[in-house]
C-alpha cells in the first residue's frame, strides 16, 4: 500500500508541476488582449488559494473521520472531479487562434 501511495502522489507531483508551466499557454491561446491579462492573473492568484484550499479541506477531512489517511483519499477525487470538469467545459482552441482574432482587430 505504502508504495501505491508514493506512487500516485508522485504522479499528483508531476502533474502540478507541469500544469503551472502548460496553463499559460491555453489561457493565451483563450484570450486576447487586457482579458488574457485578467485572465493569467486569476489563474496565477487561483495557484496559492487552492493549495490553501487543499490544506483546509485535507484537514476537515481529518476532523470528520479521526484518520489522516481519509485526507489523502478524499483529495484526489476532488482533482478527477475537476479534470472531468475541464475535459467537458472547456473549449479547445485552435492552434494559432489567438493571433488570427489579433490580426483582424489590427485591420
């Protein structure tokens, strides 16, 4: 058991650390102009308050069940929820959208 979770939240480790580097880019390719300024400014304030988001609700996790070991289980079902979430609202863009909608505002 001891190596499933070392495991997995080695893979949780990986997939924050590549998400802080690949989310900028999809919110580009989103958005254009002061609204793709807004909009990397709410994901880069949305980094620290979801950690500390992860934090509070690890620990009532612990509160309501008397075991640490829920916290650890219960969290990565809120990130699945939220993959499930992204995979059906939001759109994918077109590579190189952005820069055609910038073009036609230029004309």
């Amino acid at each position: 058991f001891f190596w499933a979770l070392l495991f997995t939240r080695g893979l949780v480790g990986i997939g924050e650390a590549s998400y802080s580097t690949i989310a900028p880019t999809v919110i580009a390719d989103l958005f254009v102009g002061d609204l793709r300024s807004r909009m990397l400014s709410i994901f880069y304030f949305a980094i620290p308050v979801g950690s500390g988001l992860g934090y509070i609700v690890g620990s009532k996790v612990t509160d309501l069940t008397d075991d640490w070991h829920w916290a650890l289980r219960v969290t990565p079902g809120l990130g699945l929820i939220a993959v499930v979430l992204l995979v059906f609202i939001v759109p994918e863009p077109p590579r190189g959208a952005v820069e055609r909608r910038s073009e036609r505002a230029l004309v």
